[in-house]
C-alpha cells in the first residue's frame, strides 16, 4: 500500500538521507524488530549502527560535529525508524530532546562540552520530569536541589524514564525552592540539572540509582525506568544554562 502523503520539494541532500534511513529500516530493523520486541532486548547492533550513520547528530549543528539537518528532516528519517520498529524511534527522540535543550538553553561550555559527543552517539540523553504521583502535572513534582556551599545536593525518585538505563547523560527537573523568593511562582522554582552517569542498572554513581527495567505491555527493547536520588551532588556548573529557576520553561 502506498503511503498516505508524501512530502514534496526535498532537497538532493534531504532525499539522500532519507533513502539510506529507509534502506538501513528495510534491511537491518524489520527482520529482526518482532524477535527483539518479544525477548524486549536493546537493539545495541542496530544503535551502533546507526551511530555510524550520524543519526544521532541529525540536527546538532556542524560546529559542534553534527549534521545540522533541519527538524523536518529528523522528523521524517524518524518516521522512517517508526516504521521499522517504533522501540528505535524513542532511543533516537529521547537523545534528541535533551541535545535540543543544550543546544537551544546551554552554556557555550555545555554545548562545547556534551554536543560533539552527543552527535557521535558516544554520550545518549534520557529527559526526567515525572514522578510517581504525577504523570503530566509537572508542577507538582517533590524532588528537590538545595545548595551546600558550591554544590547541590538531589534528593527524590523520578519515573518513566526512556533509555534511563541506556543512557549516560540526563536532564532531570527539579524544585530549587531555596534559589527562588518565597512568594514567586511554583514554575520558577523548578531546575534542570544535567547529570553523567555511566550505563546500567544498580547504583550507577554516589547518590544515584537506576533500580531497573519496569515491565510494559509493549515499547519493548528501549528501557523504562525509575531514578532515585538519595543525596546526589552535583556541582553549579550541571544546572542547565548555569542559572536556576529556568527548568519549567526549558522541559
């Protein structure tokens, strides 16, 4: 059956790139989606492969090693991955989504720092705003940063984390209400901290615990997890765009 729309007037690059996303869909992630959804194993083949192809650095900016693609251009090559396997696209979208966030609100020192890594696949992104009592109400979120001297320190466990386990570096929203006037508004009291890690499962660095897969009914081989903070320190220079307060507008 033939697709529904198909968009016109691509340039010769655009369609070059899509062609290889759709040949390497065709050949490498359709034969083997339906037996990796049902052993719900990480595709670690087809991300390296993928990494080779610089899927992860699609729309990061050439300066910093990526292929500066437009977001019409991710958006299609990740229509094409969806097709394949949808597990696939989450792994690209969630590494995406936190790339986008330092390129659009970092320091020059963070995009210096994670972009060229993050264009290569070497670093991979997982986003964290959701905890157990609240799913989409984001303001109502518990955890929380406070400063000690030129640190914070994080404590409280977050929820439905795509590629938390996979990942090494991750952007997750917190309550810096110690950083703000009392009277200011709830959505000024929240920061984004960007936190490395290695991947894995277990207590993956002092203060910081990925307990594991949670089970789905499907979105098999990409991983879901939990984050627990339990007084994990992180220096001023983690805070997202240096400057607390900023978290809700930037997630």
């Amino acid at each position: 059956m033939a697709r529904l729309a198909q968009t016109e007037d691509l340039t010769e690059i655009q369609s070059e790139i899509l062609t290889a996303v759709r040949e390497f869909v065709d050949k490498e992630i359709i034969p083997v989606a339906q037996e990796l959804e049902h052993a719900d194993e990480y595709p670690t083949a087809i991300v390296e492969q993928m990494k080779e192809m610089g899927i992860f650095g699609l729309m990061i900016p050439e300066e910093y090693g990526g292929l500066g693609e437009s977001l019409l251009t991710y958006a299609l090559c990740v229509e094409e991955i969806a097709r394949g396997w949808m597990s696939v696209s989450g792994i690209i979208n969630t590494h995406f989504i936190v790339a986008y966030m330092v390129m659009q609100h970092g320091t020059e020192e963070q995009k210096a720092h994670y972009l060229p890594r993050m264009a290569t696949g070497e670093v991979r992104g997982s986003f964290s705003m959701s905890e157990p009592h609240c799913g989409s109400d984001v303001s109502a979120i518990r955890s929380k940063a406070v400063r000690d001297g030129d640190e914070f320190v994080l404590n409280g466990q977050k929820m439905w984390l795509t590629n938390g386990g996979s990942s090494t570096l991750t952007a997750v929203l917190v309550r810096t209400d110690g950083e703000a006037a009392e009277d200011a508004s709830v959505y000024k009291k929240m920061t984004t901290f960007l936190v490395e890690k290695p991947a894995g499962f277990g207590e993956v660095r002092p203060g910081l615990t990925i307990p594991g897969k949670i089970d789905k009914m499907g979105y098999k081989g990409v991983d879901t997890t939990e984050l627990v903070m339990d007084g994990l320190r992180l220096p001023a220079s983690a805070i997202l765009g240096g400057e607390p307060g900023k978290g809700f507008y930037q997630m």
